[in-house]
C-alpha cells in the first residue's frame, strides 16, 4: 500500500448508528455547515449540482412528525407501520433531507444525477460519523409520497434521497455482517 492513512481505518470501520438511538446535543450550525461542504463534495458529472438540502431542526422534525400520522392514513399506510414513521420524526433532533434535484441536460443521463445525490447522502453519514457524530440514512414512505414532498417545499421533479439523521449516538449497536468480497466480485486479468 503505497500511502497508508487512517482514512482508511475509518471507511474500513465505519457504521451508521440507528436514528433511534440519537440523542442531542446535534451539530449546531457552523458544525453542520462543515458537514453538508463534505457531504457535497462528490463525483458530479456535468457539475450540475442534481441535489439541494433542506435542514429540519427540532421544530420542523416535529412538523414532520404531525403531518407524518396524519397523511398516513388518507395514503393508506398500515397503522403499525406508520407509528414508526412519525416516531423517527418525533424523536429527532435533526435530520438533513437530502433532495435530489435533476436538471435539464442532453448529455447528462437522470440515473447518473441519481447516483451522485446518493454519492451525497453517504458522504454526509461519513462527514458526521467521522466527526464522531452517530449518523443514519433513512427513507421511508415520507420520501416518497408526493403530498409530503409538496409539505417539505419540493419541486415536481424533486424527491427525497434521503432523511438523514444526526446527532450522539447513545450506545453502540452490534456489527451488521458485512459483505463476502470475493463472492461478490469477478477479477479479469
Ligand atoms: C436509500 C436508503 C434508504 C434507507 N432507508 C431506511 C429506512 O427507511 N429505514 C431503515 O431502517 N433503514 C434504512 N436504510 C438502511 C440504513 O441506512 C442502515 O442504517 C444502513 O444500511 C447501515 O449501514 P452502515 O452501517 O454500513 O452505514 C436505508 C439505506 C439506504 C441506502
């Protein structure tokens, strides 16, 4: 390995932390704005910038969290499974909606300003886990459902990449078996 750096330790190690176990303190503004400059800090075909965030603080989860259970059942989500929707909001202190935001382009295919709004959505749970945050990238029906794409200000051709969770971790949960790399890799000399 010609340049060893603990960079690697890191993505070699790292994990996300289940939303359910942050607490605060969060990142406060200059800490989150440090964060998001990595997070968008990513492979970008064209620069188009195909994403945009939308920070909800405390205020706006439980905003979410109300809209959440009542949106539910018109949008015929099962009861059981819509508790837990409204309690990821009600419970967080912050979440960055990670918007996937296309733009017009004859060269620059839709799935490849996709791919770069998800290169966003890790790098901002990398950015905060490597500051020591706990982090999670979750979805859920909210990000799908175009009535709750209109709640959180989206354009038409707007949808939510991701609702990313930050704040402190308050315990560590067991490791999640990692993938088996050569059964899921080809080599061709
Ligand atoms: C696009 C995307 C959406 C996800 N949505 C959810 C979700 O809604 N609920 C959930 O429990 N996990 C969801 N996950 C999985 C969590 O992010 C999970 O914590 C993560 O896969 C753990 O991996 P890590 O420890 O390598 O970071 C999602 C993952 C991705 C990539």
């Amino acid at each position: 390995m010609p340049d060893p750096s603990p960079v690697m330790d890191f993505l070699l190690s790292r994990r996300s932390r289940p939303a359910k176990l942050l607490a605060p303190p969060v990142p406060d503004c200059a800490e989150l704005t440090l964060l998001l400059t990595a997070a968008a800090r990513v492979p970008d075909h064209g620069k188009l910038e195909p994403w945009r965030f939308l920070v909800l603080g405390r205020a706006a989860c439980l905003d979410m969290a109300g809209a959440v259970a009542a949106r539910g059942p018109e949008a015929g989500i099962d009861p059981e499974r819509n508790v837990k929707a409204v309690a990821a909001f009600a419970k967080a202190h912050l979440i960055v909606t990670v918007i996937a935001s296309p733009k017009p382009s004859e060269k620059i295919p839709e799935i490849e300003q996709t791919l770069s709004a998800g290169a966003v959505c890790l790098g901002l749970v990398n950015a905060a886990l490597a500051c020591g945050w706990g982090a999670n990238w979750l979805t859920g029906w909210p990000a799908l459902d175009a009535p709750m794409q209109a709640h959180l200000g989206l354009a038409p051709q707007e949808w939510v990449a991701g609702f990313i969770h930050l704040g402190t971790a308050v315990a560590t949960p067991p490791e999640r078996p990692r993938p088996d790399i050569a059964a899921l890799t080809t080599w061709r000399a």
